[in-house]
C-alpha cells in the first residue's frame, strides 16, 4: 500500500517540475520580450548646392581645403563669425560673402608666394541653416528659412507679415556680409510695385538684414 501512494504521488508532481525546468524564451509565459531594433541612422548631409557656383559661404560653414601634393596645408575648418578662416603660411583670408571658387582662387594667389603653381580645391562639407531676417515695421520680424538660397525682398517682406501702418516703403534697407565688409543696400517697395516693367526685384542672399523703418 506504501509503494502505491509514493508512486501516484511522484506523477502527481512530474508536470510541475517539467514547466519549471523548462527553458527561458519557448512560446510560455516565462518567454523573454523580443529586443528593440536598433535606431536608424540618419542619411549624412549632402551639400551639392552648397557647392554649386552662386552660392555664398557664410559663418559658420565648414570646409575642406584641399592644396594638391601638400597634407600640412590641407585643412578643414569652419568660417568664424568674423566671416574669416586662417590657414598655415597665409594667416587670415576673408571667406564668408564668397563662393567657393572666389575663396579658392582667393588662398591660391595667398600661396603663390611660397608654392609654384598651387592648386587649390574648396569643399563645403556642412552648411548654417540659410535664413534671412526681417525687422522694423514689418507684423512678425525675424528669422526666415531661404529655399533653395533664392528669396526677393518682396517675398521677405510678404512672408514677414507685410507692412505696419508706420512703415517707409521707400527707403528699406539690407544689410549684407561681404568679403570686403559690411554693404548697405536700398529699396524702394513703393516703387517697385507700381512699375511692372521693372526686372526681378531685389534679390536677398542668406544672412541678409532687412531693415524697415
């Protein structure tokens, strides 16, 4: 009678000890939740327009300067806030304002004087975002994004809210960041408006200042 109640009792318990020798990870309850896929990486930036012939490098942006059989003058770097970059042997060159072939030619006349015949490449690797800024009299002053690097000013303002009810249309004003300083330009909404025979108005280039008085 003994051997017969120890052997209904042994299978009684044999399940349970079959669920909890079970391994981790079967299609029970114990199963581990699945792993989180990996985050994309983000595409890398493109620059093609950045390096197209018309557009204006701008503090901020960061290049490759390529000077052919020589890796000490070979650099990358970004353009400072005072629009300039500094390079060995020819110290400080202005290139905020410029394109990428003004500069490039620019640094080859710096080099002539150490290196016959230089050749120079510019490769812009990472632009600023491209804006332009309104302010003054106009309903909502700041910061407007630039697509594709084309913006008149009439399209600045219109973007800018249009005019305050104090506004000058005759005399606004654009400041502009050169090579060579800081230009002031005029324009005449008023003006402009009323004669369509006029070519395009005013083109803006990014990190203009439109100033309405």
């Amino acid at each position: 009678m003994k051997t017969l109640i120890v052997t209904a009792l042994a299978f009684t318990l044999l399940p349970g000890i079959a669920r909890a020798q079970s391994p981790i990870g079967t299609s029970g309850s114990t199963a581990s939740a699945p792993r989180p896929a990996p985050a994309p990486v983000p595409p890398a930036r493109t620059n093609a327009a950045a390096n197209s012939a018309d557009y204006r490098l701008a503090a901020g942006d960061k290049l490759r300067i390529e000077v052919y059989k020589d890796t000490q003058l070979s650099q990358s770097l970004q353009i400072r806030p005072d629009g300039k970059i500094t390079l060995p042997l020819v110290g400080d060159v202005p290139a905020a304002g410029r394109t990428s072939v003004e500069l490039r030619d620019a640094i080859a006349g710096a080099l002539e004087e150490y290196i016959a015949k230089p050749v120079v490449t510019v490769i812009v690797t990472e632009t600023t975002p491209q804006v332009v800024y309104v302010t003054g009299e106009v309903n909502k002053p700041g910061a407007l994004p630039v697509a594709n690097g084309q913006m008149s000013i009439i399209q600045a303002i219109a973007m800018a809210g249009g005019f305050t009810d104090f506004a000058n249309k005759k005399d606004i004003r654009v400041l502009r960041k050169s090579a060579t300083g800081m230009q002031t330009l005029r324009f005449n909404y008023k003006e402009a408006i009323e004669d369509e025979s006029r070519r395009e108005p005013l083109p803006l280039l990014p990190g203009d200042t439109v100033i309405v008085k």
